[in-house]
C-alpha cells in the first residue's frame, strides 16, 4: 500500500501496505480514462533525453567483455523528482523539507529473450535480481557529466549481468528441470511519448500559516498525545529510453493532506487514527473548513476508540465496509495474482493453476486499470500511461463473473502468458516486477447497504451468534505468499463495531486483527453493497513502494475470524499533560 506511520514490514516477500483511507464514495461506473493527450504526448524531449539516448547507442555499441559477451538488452531510466513536505503539531512546524534529485536506474541483460542474466536461481543465496541501481545523477543537464556516471555505473552492472549469466548456466545444469519453462524477457513494441516535465505548484509560506492554525484544533484535547496536520506534494518526471528503441518521458503529480491523532488507552494500548486526502492537482484538496472538520472527525474517532472494550476472538460473520474492503481485496487477492509469482518457486503458487475455474463468487469480476485516471471526482493514485519497463498501460479484466482469465503481467513471461499488460512497476532503484495499479472489484448482487446490515444480522441467527461485526477502516495489513511460511494474511482494522442480532446500538471495539487464509475467505462472501468506495495509497513489496488505488463496494462474508492484536504494556504517562493545565 506511503504515508503516514502504518508500514508493518515486508514478509516473506508479500506485501505490507501503506493505506490512506479517504472517506470518498464513487458512483459505480464514473472512470475516466487517460487517453485525452495526442498521440506521442505532443511535447518536445528535454535535452536528457538525448543524452541518455546518445550514451546508450555508444554502449550497445562497444561494450564487450573478453569472451565476446555483449548485452542484448540496456534501459536507462531517470527519475527526476521534485518534493515538498510541511508537518505541523498543536500550531508548530514540526517537519519543512524541500528536495530535488535524480535517480539513475540502469537495466543490462545478458544472454537472450529465452535465457538470460535475471534468470531465478535455485537453491541458496539470492535467487533474484531484485535491483538495478539507484545512483545519483546530476541535477544539471551537462552532457560529460552526466555520460560519465552512465558509463561508470553502465561498466559495473555489465560486469555482475555477465557473472550472473555463468551462474545461471550452471545452476540448469545442477538442478531438477524447471516447471515453468518460459522465456525470461518479453519482445514488447517500443513506444515513443513525451510529456512536458512535472511542474510544483506549492506556496511554502501560505501552506506554513494554514497548517499552524489547523493543528492547533488539538490543543482542545489534552488526552490526544500525538497529532499531526501534514501536507506533501510530489512532481516527478520520468526518462527512460531502451536498446529496443523505447523513448518515454512521462510526468506525475501528486499531492497529500494527511490529518492523524493518536492517544493511550488506560490499559496501555497505543490508539491512532487517521485520513487523507489525494489530488493530482492542489484544486483537488479540500478547503481549510473541509481539513478542520476532517481533522475533529480523526479526533474524535481516537477519543472514542480510547474509551471501547478490548476485542475478544471471534469467528463469525462480517460486513466490511467499501474501502476496508478494497483493502482487503488488495492484500488477499492482488498480490496473489502478480504473475512473477506464479513462475517463482518460492511462492505459494495459489492460483497458477486456476486459470479458466471460480476463484470468487460468480457475481463479483475483477479488472485492474492504471489508465483510469479518476473515478468520479476522485484522482486515483494508480493512474499511469506507461508501466516501468516501457509498455502502455492496459485495463485487464483479472476475473469475469468469478472465473479468472489472467494474471498481472510485467516483461517476465509465465506459462500460457508470453507477454506484458503493463503492470511491470517499481519504485527507484529496484527491478520492475508485475504489481497492481488500480485494482477495480465489481458486484453483480449489489444491494443498499442497510439492506446488507440486515442480511448480517439474519446470518448471526442463522448462526446462533449474538452479534456480527462491521469493519469501518482498515490500516493496511500484510500476507505472506511464500512457501516458507503458511499462506496466509493479516489484515488491521482500526474502526471495528460490534452489531447485535437483538437490535441493541452498533458498539465501537478496538484491538481486532483480522487472520486467515484466502482460498476460505473469497469462498464466504455472500453479498455485496452498491456503495463502491476509494482507497489511495502506497504498496511496498519485491520492487519497493508504488502508488496504488483499489476500489470496492462493501461486502458480506459469512465467516471471518479475528484475533488480539498485540499491545503495550506501559501505562498512559504519569503527569497530566501540559496542555491540560494551561490557562
């Protein structure tokens, strides 16, 4: 799924994801798209761009190690990116950074499309390339310097590819014959756009005087410990250009308000809550009004979380809210249908010989859209033209009416599936593996939700148990898709209610985790709303951290199982707090 301080860690090479949950709903079929610009992008390519260019052709031209070994693929790509970062506490700045650079990724195969130098070996030590540099480039377009860092760093990772290469070689020849016998790198079409370089709108002494005075809202709560008012933006402008002819250089904004609150229950357990908000531009954000409301909201949520019953386990029946739900498909389901990991024989491997049988209800369908650039008012953080490896961007239809068709597709080819959908993603720095851009779940049993509340509470009957849940929030979570470890996920709710089958008032709980293992779950959804919601946020996994969106309706399932989560032992701190006793 970054934020704000929710990362829980990558295990076992799955994924932990950074949410931001902003309270949007969306009409059901409101996307746009983002094909509007002509053909190519219609702006001219930055001197960079030749540079690069220029570099590359010389080095596929002359470079050679002793034996003859010359690579068969090079990509440059650079990710030039400008930041902005203003945080603010009780009416302080806490946080004010300003950034700019640029980062230099270099790709080089050796070997060919069928095997070459990234090929997974079996059996000890590292068996991936999991990077491709991550070097500092200068700000300046100045020709010698910057060939001169493309042709030093272009020498190293040449050198460890043709090492790598020997090693693979061998280790064919030393271990049992692979399952999965597809080529290593996929012969995709070569796209020439350029976009005009991202530019930063932020006014750093205007953001500066609103966030002193929206923080201070806290200072009305002296049992609120932490509190933050945050505000970032992003413009980042990517250039890449390929051996194979690829020439791309490609824009993105992004901006952030983050509101979050955190506070101590009596028995020790930490307490936080909080929301954001995304735009691809600042008309996006909410007004100072809209912030402040939001911000009481986030307040008054922890307040009452301080105040709820612990959670106790429980197996039984569930509404999870739209985004909670997003989450949930997100974590569950995407990461599973990534297809690097239907190849890898580390991984669990859930649904590799699924294809063409129910994996999900038959009403529910599942697709993945990064040029789906909003969903009704709403910017999606998953929206891209063109994936990290040069390929266009495609909406691809994952599961029809329960049935999976397809899986998530970078360059690495799978059995049955020899080409990219452009879905190869990474953040600098690391090797583009298959990731999920905005992942899009569809009902064909929508009902209103109240309608769904009361079908929860005709299961509990049915079930004999005096009370479902309803997951308003979920943090994040993470899921463990290695054979190392068993198959299974955990998911973080932060808004938890009890709902009794008596009719008694809904009761707010806390210190819930939901646990289990996805084949069970998607197997126990019953019913859906038709109140699709938005989750925004980052997901780190194999290739680092990567803006995603997910949408979703809420959903019924029949059986969910949650448990304790873990807290602190210490208690709430022994003075009353300074803003307690102030005048």
């Amino acid at each position: 799924m970054g934020y704000v301080s929710k990362d829980r860690g990558v295990v076992s090479r799955g994924c932990a994801c950074l949410v931001a949950l902003a309270a949007v709903l969306i009409g059901p079929s409101v996307v746009s798209g983002g094909a509007d610009e002509a053909p190519g992008g219609g702006a001219k390519p930055e001197l960079l761009m030749t540079i690069l260019s220029e570099e590359l052709a010389y080095e596929m031209t002359h470079l050679a190690a002793p034996d003859g070994t010359r690579p068969y693929f090079l990509s440059y790509a650079v990710y030039d990116e400008k930041k902005e970062l203003l945080a603010a506490s009780l009416g302080a700045v806490t946080q004010d950074r300003s950034a700019h650079e640029r980062k230099l990724n270099i790709e080089v195969r050796v070997g060919d499309y069928e095997l070459d130098s990234t090929h997974q070996l079996r059996g000890g030590g590292s068996s991936h390339v999991y990077g491709s540099g991550n070097f500092p480039l200068p700000l300046d377009d100045n020709a010698d310097a910057i060939k001169h860092e493309l042709w030093y760093h272009t020498d190293a990772q040449f050198k460890n590819a043709v090492k790598r290469m020997a090693k693979v070689r061998t280790n064919l020849k030393v271990k049992v014959d692979e399952e999965d016998k597809s080529a290593d790198f996929s012969r995709e079409e070569a796209h020439v756009y350029h976009e005009a370089p991202a530019k930063l709108a932020f006014d750093r002494s205007d953001w500066t005087r609103r966030l002193r005075k929206l923080s201070a809202v806290a200072r009305e709560f002296p049992l609120v410990y932490n509190s933050t008012v945050t505000v970032g933006s992003h413009a980042g402008t990517r250039y890449l250009v390929s051996s194979e002819g690829a020439r791309l250089q490609t824009a993105e904004l992004r901006y952030r308000i983050t509101l979050s609150a955190g506070a101590k229950a009596e028995d020790g357990m930490d307490l936080w809550q909080s929301v954001d908000f995304n735009a691809a531009a600042l008309g996006g954000l909410p007004s100072d009004i809209e912030i402040e409301a939001a911000f009481r909201d986030v307040i008054a949520q922890v307040l009452a979380l301080r105040k709820a019953p612990l959670a106790e386990p429980y197996i039984g029946p569930a509404i999870l809210r739209n985004r909670a739900s997003a989450v949930f498909f997100h974590e569950i389901f995407g990461h599973r249908i990534e297809g690097h990991r239907q190849k890898d024989v580390t991984e669990g491997q859930t649904f590799t010989k699924r294809i063409g049988t129910p994996v999900l209800p038959e009403f529910i369908s599942v697709r993945d859209d990064p040029t789906a650039r909003r969903l009704g008012s709403v910017d999606l953080r998953g929206f891209y033209r063109y994936d990290d490896e040069g390929v266009r961007a495609a909406d691809v239809t994952l599961v029809d009416s329960g049935v999976l068709r397809t899986f998530l597709m970078s360059r690495k080819p799978v059995e049955g599936f020899p080409q990219s959908n452009g879905h190869g993603r990474r953040e600098a720095g690391d090797a583009a593996v298959s990731r999920q851009a905005n992942l899009i779940v569809e009902s064909d049993r929508a009902i209103p939700f109240e309608a769904l509340r009361k079908q929860l509470i005709e299961v509990c009957k049915r079930q004999d148990k005096p009370y479902g849940l309803l997951f308003e929030d979920i943090s994040g979570g993470f899921t463990t898709t290695s054979r190392q470890g068993p198959q299974s996920f955990k998911v973080l709710p932060i808004v938890v209610y009890k709902v009794f089958a008596d009719g008694r008032p809904d009761e707010l709980i806390r210190g819930a985790d939901i646990v289990g293992t996805p084949l069970t779950c998607f197997e126990r959804i019953t019913h859906t709303g038709d109140d699709p919601g938005v989750f925004n946020g980052s997901c780190g996994a194999e290739s680092g951290w990567v803006p995603v969106s997910a949408i979703s309706p809420s959903i019924l399932v029949s059986t969910i199982e949650i448990e304790k989560r873990t807290r602190s032992q210490s208690r709430p701190p022994i003075l009353s707090p300074p803003l307690a006793e102030a005048p």
